[in-house]
C-alpha cells in the first residue's frame, strides 16, 4: 500500500526531528572524546576543531598521576555491592507483595512507593549522625546502604508492575506439579521477570555509578573516594587540568555507556512491560 504524500512529509519531519536530537545527545559525547587528545592551550585555542596530534598523554596522567585506577576500584566496589543486594532483596520483597495474598500486601507496597518522594538531601544529617555513632563514617558501608535504600522504593515499583502481569495459572501447575513456593519463585517467576530484574539492575548502577553526593559527605580518605569524587582532583588552588579532567570523565562514563549498550533492550522491555501491564 503506497503512502500519501502527507503521510511521507510527516514521516520525513518525524526521522529528521529524531536525527537531530541524536545528535545532540551524541556530540556532547564526541566532543569530550576528541579534546581527551588535546592539550589545555589547544583545548583553549582550538576548541571545536580536531586534536594536532592523538595523544594518548592525558590518559596516562590520568590514571598515573590523578589516581583514577583507584577511584575505579572503589566504584565499582560500592556499585556492585549495592546493586546486587537491591536486586536481591527487591526481588523477594516484590514476589511477596505481587504474587502472595496477604492482608497489608497494598500497604506494605505503598509504604515502598511514599519512599520514591524522600528527598536524598533531607537524610543528610540524619544518616551523618547515625553513622558517626556507628563508627561507619568513611568506610565504603556508609555510600552503599543509602544507596540501597534510596534504590530499593523504585525496584520494588517497577519488578512489582511486572510480576503482576505474571499469569497465575504457570504458578498454579508448577505446584500442581510439586513445587515450594521456594521453586516456584526460582524456576518460574524469576527467569519470566528477567528483563524487570535487569532494567532496575542497569538503573541502579548508572545512579551509583555517577552519585557525588554521598561519597563526598560521607569519605574523607582519597584512597576510599569514587570516580565522580576523584575528578575533582585534577583541580588546584591557581590552575586546572581540564584535559587530563576531560580524559578522566571519559574513563569514567564508559562502564555506563558499555552496559547500557548491552542491556538496553532488556531495559525497555522491563520499564514498558511494567506500565503496560502492572
């Protein structure tokens, strides 16, 4: 069936208006890349243009001289802790709220979603008091708890909305067929909710991944500091290194970017399954 020529400008104005804002939200990417090679007069001088030469000297100074490998460590420590023990327990919990009947199922499930308007800035003080008097205070427990906490409300909301769409009768002949609910959790419901369980593992990371403010209250030590915290490193009191900086950035958004290429179709299936259907 052709299309009508309204049909085809709409379509034309539709691809041309997507391919513009993919290249506003590329270029600010291609542009840091290229002036990771350059140097600070260059980067001044030559601002839009191509590096001289391609230079690997800013990475180097980077990961040499501004630590970067270290805050890597201590990133990927904290994001991987806090992303699989949200994973974990929001996973249990929405089970239990989704395919389970009990009493305060709907009550237990709002008290999750009211922690979604909890503003991080409002628990500054309080989790700082509690930690102190823990004895938590610049250890790598005092970023990731709160992470977990502040991630877990939206876990739950969205493996729940996704769980709910589950049918019933798969759970109903796996324990016709002799499963625990142990089981039927394990072998059933988990491996249909997998893309659910991978969009809020993705999330997660990406919001630990990139977070300032916690590390920067709650870590003091520099060998304990994270990515985001470590750039500001490159930053003394009469100069700035912008390039070895920008170089910095550059290391720093790449896990980001690699598992968002790799696990965006899962994303997108969980979140529009989610709404969709919960």
């Amino acid at each position: 069936m052709k299309k009508s020529i309204s049909e085809k400008v709409w379509l034309t104005i539709k691809y041309a208006a997507l391919s513009i804002f993919a290249v506003m939200c590329l270029y600010p990417l291609v542009w840091l890349f290229l002036a990771s090679f350059k140097t600070n007069q260059e980067l001044y001088f030559n601002t839009w243009g191509l590096p001289e030469s391609w230079s690997l000297t800013n990475y180097i100074n980077a990961i040499v001289k501004g630590g970067v490998i270290r805050y890597f460590g201590n990133s990927v420590i904290i994001a991987v802790s806090s992303v699989l023990v949200t994973v974990i327990l929001a996973t249990m919990v929405s089970y239990a709220i989704a395919r389970m009947k009990w009493k305060l199922s709907k009550a237990v499930y709002g008290i999750f979603i009211l922690g979604m308007t909890v503003p991080i800035y409002g628990l500054i003080i309080p989790l700082f008091s509690i930690f102190k008097t823990l004895g938590l205070l610049n250890t790598h427990l005092a970023v990731i708890i709160p992470q977990i906490a502040l991630g877990f409300p939206m876990a739950v909301f969205i493996i729940c909305g996704f769980m709910r769409s589950i049918p019933g009768e798969l759970e109903e002949a796996a324990i016709i067929d002799g499963c625990s609910v142990y089981r039927c959790f394990g072998s059933v419901v988990l491996p249909i909710a997998r893309s659910s369980i991978v969009t809020v593992a993705v999330v997660q990371f990406i919001n630990v991944w990139n977070d300032l403010l916690l590390p920067r209250i709650f870590l003091t030590d520099s060998d304990k500091m994270t990515l985001p915290v470590g750039l500001t490193n490159f930053q003394a009191m009469y100069s700035t290194d912008y390039v070895g900086m920008i170089a910095a950035v550059i290391i720093t958004i790449i896990p980001s970017i690699i598992v968002y290429i790799l696990l965006h179709r899962q994303i997108m299936e969980g979140m529009v399954s989610g709404a969709v259907k919960g």
